[in-house]
C-alpha cells in the first residue's frame, strides 16, 4: 500500500526537514514536495532528507501546485493508491496521516478530509469557518464538521476525477470538496489536531474569508439551482479579495 504524501512548499526551509524525517518513519508514506519557486533552501534540504522534488519556474499558487503534484503521481508513480495533502508548516500533524488512510483503505470513503477542534482554534479563524461551513451546508444540503480544513487524502480514482477541475489558491478545499460531491465520491471526515503558528492581519484575513465565501454561495447556487453567476471570476481580478495562496 503506498501512499504518496504531496506537501506544497514555499520557503519552509524551517519545517520541510521536520516533515520529512517524520513522514519517513511510516514505512509506506513516500513525500513529494512540490515547491513553488522558493526562494530558500527547501529543495535543497528535501532531496537531502530522500524526497521526490518537483520545482517550480515560477510562483504559480496551492492549487497548481497540486496539479503539478497529482499529474506526476498519475504519470510516474503507478502504484500509488492514495494520496494526502499536507501543509508544509506543520500546522497538520504527518502523525494524522493513518487516520485519514484508513477509511480508503477499508472502502469506507473515496475522498476524506480532516476537521479540527473549533474549541482550540483562533476565534477569528473559527469565525471565518463557521460563516463558510454554514453558508456551504445550507446551500449543498451536507452537514459537514469542517469544509475548508487543508488536510486531505483520496484514492487514485479520486485523483483522476479532481485534477479535470479548474483550481485556485486559497479556494482550493472548496473546489475539491465540491467537485467530490458532483461526482458522488464517498466523503468521510476524521478529527485530526492543527496548530497556528501565526495569524493573518485583518485585513488579508477579510480578504481571505470574502474570497471563499463568494466562491462557495456561488457554486452552491449552481448547485442547486443551476445558475451560473460568475461573481468569482470576475471579483478575483480585482483586490478585494485574496487568491493565489502561496
């Protein structure tokens, strides 16, 4: 069983090392970063610690980094059954890992993602997620614990169905939890343990939290309704709210 661990990188030489000697300890987890033209060590000191490495020419974003990631895992690694996505800051524990494995393994669930302890969260962050995961429930009919956690794991069939959508940045949860659900994948959710290390300023926070929320009414409106509104596409060439999401 073999389960490609692809962690998105950008200038984490101070955890990436952590990570990996950490992951290594799972005989059957094989990290891939991909990082996204960094510009510190954190290809130098991930190919020291026995990563695959892919790297980017230029700063494109977490959704294309996991692009880049599914197409290699699709292409070159044939025997990778699963798949889990995990920040490069330590935020999500490599410890976690099994548990979201599990339930692909037992053919519980063909998509699973984590939800955290909103009691040991920051009340800005658990404020956000509340108006998210309500907003994302009413309109989809679901009755998720967490739709936005970054925490992620799928089998290879998942894979092929998710990397056909189109990504972006900071939306990228959403994007694969409703490409999940039009596809009728098995969705599972499992209680893992997140840290926070730093908090955004208010305003890139506000920014962060308006961008989610117009993609998620709006692919929920077309979810049940069939209507197109095309909202997103257009704010996000402005700077009202933040995208890429490095």
């Amino acid at each position: 069983m073999v389960t490609v661990v692809l962690i998105p990188a950008y200038n984490e030489e101070a955890t990436i090392r952590d990570i990996i000697i950490r992951l290594k300890k799972i005989d059957y987890l094989v990290p891939l970063v991909i990082d996204d033209y960094s510009s510190d060590k954190t290809v130098e000191i991930s190919k020291k610690e026995g990563s695959i490495v892919i790297k980017h020419k230029k700063n494109k974003g977490k959704g294309e980094a996991l692009i880049t990631g599914f197409n290699f895992i699709l292409k070159k690694l044939k025997k990778a059954e699963y798949v889990a996505i995990l920040d490069a800051d330590l935020q999500y524990m490599p410890e976690d890992i099994p548990k979201l494995i599990k339930p692909l393994k037992n053919k519980n669930a063909d998509y699973v993602t984590g939800y955290r302890n909103w009691m040991k969260i920051p009340f800005r962050h658990t404020l956000g997620n509340f108006i998210w995961r309500t907003c994302f429930n009413l309109l989809f009919g679901t009755n998720f614990k967490d739709t936005n956690c970054g925490f992620i794991a799928m089998n290879r069939n998942s894979m092929k169905i998710l990397i056909k959508g189109g990504y972006g940045g900071y939306i990228i949860e959403n994007v694969m939890l409703v490409e999940a659900l039009n596809n009728n994948l098995k969705i599972k959710q499992i209680p893992v343990d997140v840290y926070y290390y730093e908090k955004r300023d208010i305003i890139t926070g506000s920014r962060y939290v308006l961008g989610n929320l117009i993609f998620i009414i709006e692919s929920g409106i077309r979810h049940r309704f069939g209507i197109e509104l095309k909202l997103y596409e257009k704010i996000e060439k402005t700077k009202l709210i933040f995208t890429k999401g490095n």
